[in-house]
C-alpha cells in the first residue's frame, strides 16, 4: 500500500471533500510502515475497504418554524464500519455539516471505538441544521423531523446515535421521544446520552471532558509531569469544554481562557465553579456567544473579540471546540507564549501543520481520536447497562472511565515508541486502532 497512491485516487473520486481526505492521509501515513508488513492486508484490499463507508443515508428534512415558515434542511446517517461491533457514533447539527464532515468524523470514529477495549464499530450523523437563535420549540419540531427519516436506519444492536456539536441531553430527549412513538418500543438501547431517569448513564455529560483529563494525567505522568498548578487554555464553552473545564480544576489546574465563535474570554484568576455552571447557560441559550460570560462575570472574564482561546498564556493546550480550530500560526503562538503540551480533544482540532510543528519542537501532542474517546466508551458503557436493564452508581461509571483511559494511553505507547523512547501518540493512536479493525475484517471475509 502506498499511502499517496491512495490518496491520489480518492482525491480525484471525491474532490473537494477535504476533510474527509485530511482524516484518510493522516491515518494512512501513519499506518503504512506497519500495514506493508502484513501482506494478508494487502491481498485482502483492507485499506481500500476501509477508507469507504459501508453505506451513507441521505434525507430530506422539512420542518416548520415558530413563524409558521417551512424549513427544509438535510439530514444524513454515515455507517462507516461494523467490523468490531454495531455502528456508534455521534449526530452533529451545525450550518456547515456536509457529507465531507461526516466522512471524516465517521472514518475518525471507527479507530477511536477500537481504542476504547469495547465492541463498537464507527458512525456518524447530523444535519446542516443550524440551532443557533432557535428557539426550544424550533428544536423540538426539527429533532422529531429528523427522526421521522432517522429511526428506520437505526436499532441498539444495528446502530446507536449519541450528540455531537449542536445535540445535547435536550436534543437527545426530543429524538428518543420521536423514536419511540415510532417504534412502539421502549428501547432505550437505540441512543445514548440519554437522560438519567429514562436510560441515560450518570457521568455521560461529563464523560468526554472527564476522559479527556485523565488521557492527559496519563500522558503528562509517564513524561514525568503533573497538572497541578497548570494554566489550561480551553476552546469552546459546549459540553466537551464544560466537562474537561470541571476535571481540570478538580485536578488542581488554572482554566485561564474558554472561547466561542466571537471570541476569546481570558480569566486571570482561572475559572470558578459559577462560571462553569454558567457555561450550560451559555450553552441553552442557543446564542453561541462566549461574551456572555465576560457580561455576566465582570472583573473574573475579560472578552476580546476575533481571537482564540491559544492567544491567552498557557502550560496546556485544549481544543475543545471544533476541527481544524488550531492552526500552524496558533501552535507557533502558544510555544511562543510557553505551551508545552496540547491534547486534543475536538475531532481532528489540529491542522496537520500544528501538529507536525508540535511534534517537531518537543511540545506533548496527543490526537482527538485518543483523548476524546471516553466520551463514546461511556456511551457503551451506557448500552450495557440499557441491555442489563440496571443502572450503574457514579462511582462504577468513573473508575471504569479511568480504566479505560489508562487502556487506551497504553496502547500509545505500545505501538507509538520511538527509538528514542518518546512517544508518537499519533501514530500510537492509528495503528493500535487500525489493528483491530483490519484484524476483524480479515476475519470476517470478504464482504
Ligand atoms: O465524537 C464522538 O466520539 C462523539 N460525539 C460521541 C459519540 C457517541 O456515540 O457517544
């Protein structure tokens, strides 16, 4: 296999789809040393069935606003791999979603399910559906549209859709709720990131951020390190950053920045306990407006408009917003202001030039796929326990979050030492993830 073979290839099938082409290359780079040492691979065409999606639904969906207006938008299912396990993944609304986003976050999810130790295969979903100024009632008629289309394509053991950027509990809610009068069933198992009276997992809310500090304590302590005392520049103010916002200060780290769309707010102090209630304010409100903290938290929050959270001083880096958010320019700015580590939490948060310049001046870098995962482990942990039947304490949830945190640092460092003993958590991250996907597939035939 030639990596760029490959992608010349799928550049000339799929133009214009570029961050799907982006996702590709960097798992195949990273990949293909190891991949040419196993010609079984090769005679099976395991890449190149694997860089396609096994099927893609595509729908139509019409909805009427609090004006009485008729909206249409589009809805999409990706089902991208089932080797391991039944399609998972999250549904993503947001103006800019198009098959390409999709493409990639499905192909992303596929590696990061197998690095979680449980039986996942990838997925993902959404719509261009956009919630910021809707109103709940907009978003409640727009969910049951969507699911109108969506539940034929899904089942807990065909495929299980969660949120992602634009779907949160209340979203998730609206859509159960739609589901199940269609389906005449009460079966919880279809979703995850459910409430917790009516299926959901306790700590699902938190579980990406959560997840995400303790890849980074894993990370930070086998480099010699600890986050105590650590200024932490977070991005966005969504879920993601509200749970890794909470870890981090129990932790005993600084939150020093969160951001949104319209700009940076910077908290010298480091973010209090209200603020970070404050954020699922922010978050309801469908305003997408990071000022709003600097409004509400005069004196703590100081707002600069047009800049992002990587012009605020820090020890660590997280992107916790959205892909391609932190550019080569940003990681020179953050070395240049004294980062030293960033883990990445959004999907694909770092363009390939950040991530070459972190690797190539000495600063801790680990990718989305790794440190983000806890949040879709927890998502299976939440499908055991809606097929049990049961409910599982916060405390079991945690230490079996913790546990498969230090299970998938693990695997980076087994497959991403380098000779000169650091480690490539990029590399560490795709082949161990790869592995297990290519395996399965080898075993399950040609199909
Ligand atoms: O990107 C992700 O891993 C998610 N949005 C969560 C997916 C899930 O099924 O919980």
């Amino acid at each position: 296999m030639k990596t760029k073979d490959i992608m010349a290839r799928l550049q000339a099938k799929y133009p214009g789809e570029s961050e799907y082409l982006q996702a590709v290359q960097e798992v195949l780079e990273s990949i293909e040393e190891v991949y040419n040492q196993h010609p079984e691979f090769e005679r099976a065409k395991i890449v190149e069935r694997m860089v396609e999606p096994d099927r893609i639904f595509t729908f139509r969906v019409t909805w009427v606003d609090d004006q009485g207006e008729v909206q249409t938008n589009t809805g999409y299912r990706i089902q991208f791999n089932s080797a391991i396990g039944p399609y998972k993944g999250g549904l993503r609304f947001h103006r800019a979603v198009t098959p390409s986003m999709l493409k990639f976050l499905g192909f992303e999810q596929t590696f990061k399910n197998a690095l979680t130790t449980l039986p996942m295969g990838g997925a993902k979903g959404g719509s261009d559906f956009d919630p910021k100024g809707k109103t709940d009632a907009e978003i409640m008629r727009f969910c049951q549209a969507f699911m109108l289309e969506l539940w034929q394509c899904i089942g807990p053991d065909q495929d299980i859709p969660a949120g992602d950027v634009g779907v949160g509990g209340r979203e998730i809610g609206f859509l159960y709720g739609m589901y199940k009068k269609l389906a005449r069933e009460y079966n919880t198992g279809v979703l995850t990131g459910k409430g917790s009276t009516w299926g959901g997992s306790i700590l699902r809310p938190e579980a990406t951020g959560f997840g995400a500090l303790y890849f980074t304590q894993n990370l930070l302590h086998h480099a010699g390190k600890d986050i105590k005392g650590c200024k932490v520049a977070v991005s966005g103010f969504g879920n993601v950053a509200w749970g890794a916002c909470i870890k981090a200060l129990e932790l005993g780290a600084k939150v020093v920045a969160i951001s949104g769309p319209d700009g940076v707010c910077a908290m010298p102090e480091g973010i209090t306990k209200e603020m970070i209630d404050y954020m699922l304010v922010m978050r309801a409100s469908n305003r997408d407006r990071v000022e709003d903290m600097a409004t509400r938290f005069p004196g703590q929050a100081f707002f600069t408009a047009g800049k992002k959270a990587w012009s605020v001083p820090c020890d660590i880096a997280l992107p916790c917003a959205f892909q391609n958010e932190l550019s080569e320019d940003d990681a020179k700015e953050l070395k240049a202001n004294g980062c030293w580590c960033c883990c990445e939490v959004s999907n694909m948060g770092c363009q390939p030039g950040a991530i070459h310049f972190f690797q190539h001046n000495g600063i801790l870098f680990a990718p989305g796929k790794a440190v983000n995962a806890g949040g879709v482990a927890t998502s299976g942990l939440e499908m055991t326990q809606n097929a049990e039947h049961i409910s599982w304490s916060g405390k079991e949830v945690d230490e079996k979050l913790h546990f498969i945190m230090k299970s998938i640092h693990e695997q980076c460092v087994k497959f991403g030492t380098q000779p000169d003993g650091s480690v490539d958590y990029v590399k560490g991250a795709n082949i161990a993830g790869f592995m297990k996907v290519a395996q399965a597939m080898l075993e399950q035939g040609t199909i």
